[in-house]
C-alpha cells in the first residue's frame, strides 16, 4: 500500500487553516519532559524500524490530478527518515522558544515529511532534564494518533527482535467503510441538513490589531485542590470542562459588547474502540457542535447539563455517525470547495476550539530509557475562530494549554481565561 487518501477530518483540517486573512502553521506538537536527556540514536533507530513496516511519517502528500483525491504517497524503494534533530538549552524561556519555533515552523507536507523530532538536552530540573517534541502536520494523525506512534516506537526500542510484533502487527490505518455508497450517501444528506439548522455565529474576540499569523500558546500544570469539595468525576466529564471554557470566552465578550449570539463549536469524538490503540495516522474524529449562548455560561453547572443533554439527543439521533460519514465524501471534493463552504458561515467557522486529550498512556511513563515527568499537546489553531483551550492529563497533573493566534486576543485575555478555567475546575496550580 503506497498511497493513503486524506479522510474527510483532515481535508477539514487543511481548509481551516487557509481561509483566514492570514498564513499560519497547521502544525500540532506533543511534548514531553523527562528526567534526563534522550538519546536521539535511539530515537532516529526506532523511527527507521517503524519505516520498515509503515511509510508514513515519510511520505508526501499529493494529487494525482486537479480533481483527484489528496493522499499520502510513500513513493519507491526506501522511505526517507523524518529529520531528528538535537538543541542545546540552558533556561525554561530556552526551552519555551525551542517550543515556540516548532510550532510556527510549517511543514510543507507536498516536499517535506509530515513529521519531526527534537530533542533539547540540559533544560533546567523544574522543567525536566530533557525534553522530546513531536510535530508533525496536523492533517496527517490526530493527537491519539501521535501518541500511539510514540507508542510504537518506544516499543521497537525496547525490543530489538526482527519482529517485535510477533505475527500481530499494529492497524496503522483505519480500513475502508464496508457500507454501500448508497447508505453512506442516506447519512451524509442527514449531517448536510443538519449543519443548516446551526446558527451562524460571530468571532469571539475581535482582534485589537490585525492578526500576524502566529501561533502563540501558553501551558499550565494544576493539582486537584479538594477533590472532596467537588467530585474529581464531574470535573473530569467534557460537559463540565467545555462549560467552563464556555464561561472564559463569555469572560472575553462582555467588555466588547458582542451581542448574546450563540457560540457555536465542534466537540471531537474518537471513533477508536476503548481499550485498543486503533489506527495511528488520519484524524479518526467525528464532531458533534454544541451550542450555547454566552449567557449561558454564567452558570457552569446548568451548562454543563444542557451539554450534556445536546450530546445524548445526538447520540440518539444517529448525528455524530452521520457527521462522520458527511466528512469522508469531502474526498471526492476538491479542496477548495470545502474552502468556500467554510466561508460561506459569514462570520467566524466556529466561536472556539476545545478539546480534551484525556490520560496520557501509562505505558509510556518512561520512553528511550527516560522517565516521563510530564507530557502535553498543543495544536495550532485556524486563524478563523484563532483561540483553543486544551486539556490533558500526565502523572497526576492537569494540563491546561491556551493555543491562539497572536493579535487575536492579547496576554492579559489569556491570563483571565486561565484563571477563570482554573476557579471553574477547582486547581491550584503547582511547578
């Protein structure tokens, strides 16, 4: 198998990012800190193993011809191995701007490998003695993708047979839908109708300057205050975390004074099975949009409930597996179309990005050798709404990571939606 088409989540994901005023990376990283410094032979011997039995962080995206489907060519013979680089850093703010440049560097998937790793050796001991970075262009695998990958790759480090699998090699990809075009076609005209009925919704935060296209991001560890004053379950739930989220954008509109129009975003489902690794590359996601008014959000736990309630009437109706479905046809589509048709919404895509990665693996507590102390994501957000609020979890921390696009909100916004989350979930924040 050489060629792997783009699913409909990650032409989705391209279109995002390209029809804003401005360029800005479609990059994602997952970055983990460790208790010392990370061998990168061992790195860059693992990731030539994983070529041998998967091409594609080598590959390169193409289109056979202007109405053909985008793919993943892997081409002939040997697949070149993605670069693996190593940097020196001697402070934190080091550290954060080796972090930064990965982020804004783009990859240029049509010439480059879609993925990347480095390595910054010497960081100071309250950030981890040594830090690895994953980026990778963010169509090519979501999050879980990414982590499976390491997954992957750290156990072809620890096993150095010639089939470190057995006879059971991973799913790498996820296969063909075996349902008739027909059917297919039935679900994806209900997600069509569907996507009329939602309001169109306006930006968030006008910028105070014009966007520059760069993405900025700002990562937060917290610790459970009193997991008795307020279970650590609810908390936990999506429902609880979008609502507050919900109420720091709310936080964000009302000194502008941008009518009570509803905000609009997409919640992403993992269509992996639980308790399985499931596919690595494609972003294996439907979405479900939930909708609110900013107030709405002045109480948490009513929207929290009213989330929660939207997401089980889509469960019911069949919505998100249509949305899903809807998704994969936009491979028969060219790219601008669906550029067009996100246009088409007259103000922003969607009000936010947010998004919870959940528990980072316990299995990758150590990788090449090293104890992960921490590990979070942080993508690159579309210029268009050009703010996200991430979540993840890694030994014990909360990770909160606020992903924007510079100009379109400014430092002290960002603090507010951090304190504002943090209250909402009842953190302290710890080094």
């Amino acid at each position: 198998m050489r060629r792997l088409p783009l699913r409909g989540a990650d032409l989705v994901l391209m279109a995002l990012h390209s029809t804003g005023d401005v360029v800005s990376s479609s990059n994602a990283l997952l970055v983990l800190h460790c208790d010392g410094p990370v061998d990168p032979d061992r790195v860059s011997t693992s990731l030539d193993r994983f070529l041998q039995f998967c091409p594609w962080p080598g590959a390169r995206l193409q289109r056979p011809f202007p109405w053909g489907k985008l793919h993943w060519a892997a081409g002939r013979g040997a697949v070149a191995r993605p670069p693996v680089r190593r940097q020196a850093v001697a402070t934190a703010e080091e550290v954060q701007r080796a972090i930064d440049a990965e982020i804004n560097t783009a990859i240029d998937a049509r010439r480059e490998p879609p993925l990347r790793l480095l390595i910054l050796d010497g960081a100071p001991e309250r950030v981890g003695a040594g830090v690895l970075v994953l980026t990778w262009f963010h169509p090519l695998m979501d999050p879980r993708g990414a982590q499976n990958l390491l997954h992957h790759l750290v156990h072809l480090d620890r096993h150095a047979t010639d089939a470190p699998w057995g006879s059971r090699v991973p799913v790498f990809v996820r296969p063909a839908d075996s349902r008739s075009f027909r059917e297919r076609g039935r679900l994806a005209r209900q997600s069509l109708e569907y996507m009329r009925t939602l309001p169109r919704v306006q930006a968030v935060s006008p910028p105070a300057t014009r966007p520059s296209g760069r993405v900025r991001f700002r990562q937060v560890s917290f610790a459970e205050r009193d997991p008795a004053a307020r279970p650590v379950r609810v908390t936990r739930q999506i429902w609880w975390r979008l609502a507050a989220v919900g109420k720091a954008m709310r936080g964000l509109r009302e000194p502008r004074s941008i009518p009570d129009v509803p905000f609009v975003l997409p919640v992403a489902i993992d269509l992996r099975p639980k308790g399985d690794l499931g596919p690595t590359f494609g972003n294996m996601l439907a979405f479900h949009f939930a909708r609110f008014r900013p107030s709405d959000a002045a109480d948490v736990p009513r929207l929290a409930g009213m989330l929660r309630d939207q997401m089980a009437d889509a469960v019911r109706g069949g919505q998100i597996e249509a949305n899903a479905v809807a998704m994969d046809f936009l491979q028969y589509r060219p790219l601008a179309f669906v550029r067009r048709a996100l246009r088409r919404t007259g103000g922003e895509t969607f009000s936010f990005n947010c998004a919870d990665v959940t528990d980072f693996p316990a299995a990758l507590d150590r990788c090449f050798g090293r104890r992960v102390v921490n590990a979070y994501h942080v993508p690159a957000v579309p210029p268009r709404p050009g703010i996200g609020v991430f979540f993840n979890r890694c030994s014990g921390r909360n990770n909160l990571v606020v992903a924007w696009i510079d100009g379109v909100v400014s430092e002290a916004d960002v603090t507010r939606i951090v304190r504002t989350v943090r209250e909402e979930m009842g953190w302290i924040e710890t080094s």
